[in-house]
C-alpha cells in the first residue's frame, strides 16, 4: 500500500534532510540542488518497486479515456523500467 501514504516521501526527505545538514557553508542555489539530487539519488537504491508497476501504462489509458473532452487531460509520462 505504498501509494497510501506519504511514509516513502518523508523518510527519502528525511535522509536527504540528514545528509545536507552537514554541509556547514553553501555557495548557491546549484550547490544546494546538488546536494538534495545526490541524497536522492542515495536513497533511491533503498526503494522497493510498487507493486502491479508494470500495469501503469494501462491505468494511465484508462484515465485518459476516461476524462471527457475538453477537460484537461493528464499528461503520460511513461519510462521502461526493467
């Protein structure tokens, strides 16, 4: 039940959080953005795949399918993944 709960967010935030507060003098908004990509990119090997993944594409049809003409239509992002 992954997608229930913000519990992923906030601990990959929280490690992220943990990981920068160490850094004692910033040079800038590009070091600062450096920072957090590189705590995220630490943390993203902690993740675990959300179940029925695969069936994302499917559901992201549905939804477009779904929504009536002239209301705006969420955009399908999809990437390979395997």
């Amino acid at each position: 039940m992954t997608l229930f709960s913000t519990n992923p967010i906030e601990s990959a935030l929280s490690v992220v959080e943990e990981k920068c507060g160490r850094v004692k003098k910033w040079q800038g908004g590009d070091m600062k953005l450096r920072w957090v990509a590189s705590g995220l990119l630490f943390v993203e090997g902690r993740f675990r795949r959300v179940k029925g993944y695969r069936e994302i594409p499917q559901l992201m049809a549905a939804i477009q399918a779904a929504t009536p003409p002239g209301q705006s239509r969420p955009v399908a992002v999809a990437k390979k993944v395997g």
